[in-house]
C-alpha cells in the first residue's frame, strides 16, 4: 500500500515537473534578452525594437516567467491540497502575471516593427488570435471562482496557462528543426511556432476532458 500510495504521489509530480523542464529554455533565453538590454548591449536586427521601446518587452519576460514557474505547481493535486493557502495566494498572482503577459504580447505584436521572415501574415494572425485567447481563458476563469465554479475555473486556467506556455513548446520544436535545418525562419517559423500552440490546446483539451 506504502509503494502504491508513492508510486501515485511520483506520477502526481511528473506533470508539474515536466511543464517546470519546458520552461527552461523560454526562461533562460527571456532573461539573456532581459540582460542584454540592461547592460545596453549592441543592437542588432532582433533587438532594435527592444532597444527602442524596453518597457512591454521587460513586461512580458517577468510576467510570463512568474506566471510558466509558477503555474507549474497548481498541475500537483498533492501540492494543492496540502498547501490549499499557497494554493489560493498562487492563484491570486498568477491572474495579473497571465494578464499582464497575455495584453503585454497583443501589444508588441500590433506595435513592434517585426521583419517579416521573423513574422509573416500566418504568425502575426496567430499571435493575435492566442494572445487574445489567453486573456479572455483568464477573465473567464477568475469570474468563474467567483462564482465558486470550480469545475469551470479549472478548466479555462488550463487552457489559457497551456497558450501561456508557448514558448516552451515551440523551443522543443525549434531546436531539433535548427539541429537538422538550420535557421529557422519564414513560412517554416510561423508554421512551426503557431502549431506549439496548437500542440498545447490539445494536450489541455484531453486533461480537462480526462
């Protein structure tokens, strides 16, 4: 019974500590970025845009850090019921944090000047469509606690952490595709990068139905 009742809090675990590994990657390279602009570094194609206008950019690295990191924890059932004030204390940043990094991407991605073979028309729609997505998965899901609905606040904070989480999918997909390929850029990149998220619809799609 002992083994059972270890084996069950192991697998408990395995979820939150997959989805802190695939945050690893987006939140080293956030924070290389985030480095650079504070130490002034040089400017070049990718960053002029940063370089110009830091604020959303500095906004949307800390929020989506705090929010991937943080998030992670709340896919442990054993964390959430043995720590049920944490829990809630979690809950209660982790709706600015999904917020702040949903509205901080729509801006950049209407605002900033991107180069189209780092965004075309496919990525540029796609990002629009998800960032919108995350803030309204959010909104829904804080007026559903509200209403102490918790079968409902469950599953759109699943859904808009899994379109948070981004990043994370689309470095697993783009590091093997850089490895074989090469740069990735193009119709490629924005077919690559919008199917991450895609990816993670579903994957959240099937836990919420499970």
């Amino acid at each position: 019974m002992k083994r059972l009742i270890n084996l069950e809090k192991r697998i408990d675990w395995a979820v939150p500590t997959a989805l802190l590994l695939l945050s690893v990657v987006p939140v080293l390279a956030g924070f290389v970025r985030l480095s650079g602009l504070v130490a002034g570094g040089p400017a070049t194609p990718e960053n002029t845009r940063f370089i110009a206008s830091p604020l959303p950019i500095l906004v949307h690295l800390l929020s989506a850090t705090l929010f991937c990191l943080l998030g992670a924890f709340q896919f442990s059932s054993t964390f959430r019921q043995s720590s049920l004030d944490w829990h809630r204390l979690t809950g209660r940043l982790l709706v600015p944090f999904g917020l702040f990094a949903g509205l901080s991407g729509l801006w950049m991605t209407e605002m900033y000047p991107i180069d189209l073979q780092q965004q075309g028309v496919l990525l540029y729609s796609v990002r629009l469509l998800v960032g919108s997505a995350m803030v309204l998965s959010i909104v829904i899901s804080l007026l559903a606690i509200l209403r102490r609905d918790i079968a409902k606040h469950r599953a759109w904070m699943i859904r808009g952490y899994a379109l948070g989480q981004g990043a994370g999918t689309q470095a697993l997909l783009g590091i093997p595709w850089m490895l074989a390929f090469g740069a990735l850029s193009g119709l490629p990149r924005d077919v690559l990068m919008s199917a991450a998220w895609m990816i993670n619809l579903a994957l959240a799609e099937w836990i919420i139905r499970r």
